[in-house]
C-alpha cells in the first residue's frame, strides 16, 4: 500500500482554486459514456459532480492567507497484491476509502473532536497509470534510448545525403540496443508515459484544509504531533499523528477486504528496516516457511538480488542488507511513506 499525502501546489501548475487538479483528474473519464465514467464521491454520496467539488473545496477557505495551501492530495494506491485480493473492485476500494478517512479524522490531536463528518474531502478512482521519467526502468532504460535516438538521426542523415554510412548496418545497431534495454513490458522498451499493465487502480482524494464548518484548519503535514501550546492564553493541541494514521490505514484495509498481510508489507517493517535493520533481518528469517517464500518473492519482485536460502541470519544480513537499504530507501520522502515494500 503506498499513501501519499501532499499540499496544493502553488507554483505555475496550479492556481489558488482546485479547478485545475479537478480537471486533471478528469482526464481519464474523456470522451466515456457518463454510464462508464468514475465518479467524485465523498463519504455519503457515489457521485459528486466537478463543479460541486470545486465550488465546495474553493468555498472553504476562510481567513486562509493567498498563498496558503486551501486543499491537501492524498493518493492511495493499493499494491496489485492488494487490488487483486478485492477483485479490482471499484466498490470496494470506496468502502475501503470511506473507512479510511476515519482513521484520518483520527489521527488529528486538537481540543475539538475531529470525526469523519468533520472532514470535507472528495475523491476519484483511477485505473490507469503510466512510467514516470524518475521511476528506476525508465532511468535504466535511457542510455539506450538516447543511442537510438543518436543513431536514428544519423540515418535521417545518410538518406538525406548529409554523410556516408550503411543504413542496414545502423538499423542492426538499433535493434541490438533494443534487445540489450533491460526494461521492456509486452516487447517494448519501457519509456515515460507508456501505460503500466496489470491492476493499477488507486484513488485520488481531494482534502479541505478547512474543516466543514469552515472554522478551524486540520494539516496532517504540520511536523508537530500530539503536542500542546498556548494560544491566547490557552492551551490548545495541535498536531497529526502520522504513524498513527499509517498503521491504522493498513489494518483498516486488511479488515475490509480480508486481507492476510505478509510482515514485509507492514508498515511495522518499514519502520523496522529504517530504524532497526538488525530487527527486521531477525523478523525476516524468523518467519513460518511459507510466510518466509512469500516474503522473498515479494522483495525480489522489486528487481532487488535475494541471495538463495536457507541460510543463516548473520550471513542474510550481510548479503542482502546493502541492496535492500538502497532499493527501500528511495521510498522515503518528506510527508509521504511508501507503506510496504
């Protein structure tokens, strides 16, 4: 499960309104019968419309100064393990949605009780996603692209006339670099913007900074958690517990849809790893044999080398512990956690 929680963008991409992020979000719904397109929803109703969310998420914005974040994007994105265990089922990736944005509501440490009805947010399921130029097959990928890419040009110059050369020779080149590109989905050379196969839904949800009242503000990035200040002569709490959040997202999807959960999919694991590999080594080869397989399988379905088993916890640390932190590490980042592996 991959949650991703971020504030609006402010720069050139996006305005002060949602209108544009809406838009964007429409894009897959292009051109579809209004009977197959996938609905915003929120947490009593299955189909909000585009103006609604927008005049509703920029109607929310109470004494927020102009260049004040007026929304928060939270992705979530369930692994193909996990859409396959609801049958890729839209209705039940809304359940799970909707049960989500409880924890949410949760995980939030203020003197007003914060409950789901508390939270103005909307929401949209996508089913499609492509390669991104930062993803590791399109990176590892590009040395052969930009040599096709060199080689070509260098025929549209031999058949122009510009230079001598053999056409034949360079398009043996080409296929060569084609074959050697060690990233490729149905034949192809895996390149930014070509659609990823298999399950790849996963929801986009649209969050009020402003609560439904449009008195108070609810920030689940403030660095803070679970604090107090005084505010005008007040204590007053303050903070989003982000663990918190995290731990009860995975649990919660588990109950929802009957998911058994492999300890190298926790969000306890993650932890582990980053803070205490010497623990999540032991955790690790410390599983039921059958639990262990599937553990393995899932790390090396990442691209990492697993070194062959059995064998003992002090040698699998030290073969493996340098390409796990490398691969897994890329998957921290500053307001968003990558929950599994």
């Amino acid at each position: 499960m991959y949650i991703a929680i971020s504030p609006q963008k402010m720069g050139s991409t996006y305005t002060s309104s949602v209108g544009a992020y809406v838009d964007y979000l429409e894009k897959e719904d292009l051109g579809k019968h209004p009977d197959l397109k996938e609905n915003f929803f929120d947490q009593l109703n299955d189909k909000v419309s585009p103006e609604k969310v927008i005049s509703e998420i920029d109607g929310n914005t109470a004494k927020l100064r102009k260049r004040d974040p007026k929304f928060y994007s939270m992705v979530v994105s369930p692994s193909q393990r996990e859409l396959k265990a609801i049958s890729n089922d839209p209705n039940h990736l809304r359940k799970y949605v909707r049960e989500l944005m409880k924890d949410y509501a949760n995980s939030f440490y203020r003197n007003q009780k914060v409950n789901v009805d508390s939270i103005k947010y909307y929401a949209k399921i996508e089913h499609q996603r492509t390669f991104r130029g930062f993803e590791k097959q399109v990176m590892e990928n590009a040395p052969y692209r930009k040599e096709i890419a060199k080689l070509k040009n260098d025929i549209r110059k031999v058949e122009r006339g510009e230079v001598n050369g053999n056409v034949r020779k360079l398009e043996k080149k080409i296929k060569k670099l084609y074959d050697q590109a060690p990233h490729k989905q149905n034949g192809k050379m895996i390149v930014a913007g070509m659609q990823k196969e298999g399950f790849q839904t996963h929801v986009h949800i649209i969050i009020s900074r402003k609560d439904v009242t449009n008195t108070y503000t609810l920030s689940p990035l403030a660095k803070h958690k679970a604090s107090e200040v005084m505010l005008n002569g007040k204590p007053t709490k303050r903070g989003f517990d982000r663990d918190k959040f995290y731990e009860a997202s995975e649990k919660t999807f588990d109950r929802v849809a009957g998911y058994d959960r492999n300890y190298v999919e926790t969000y306890d694991a993650k932890k582990d790893f980053i803070k205490n590999p010497g623990k999540f080594y032991a955790s690790l080869v410390g599983l039921p044999t059958r639990e262990k397989d599937v553990a393995f399988k899932l790390l090396k379905s990442t691209g990492m080398k697993i070194p062959k088993v059995p064998m003992n916890q002090h040698q699998l640390a030290m073969k493996i512990i340098k390409g796990l932190q490398k691969g897994i590490g890329r998957a921290v980042r500053s307001g968003e956690i990558d929950i599994g592996f």
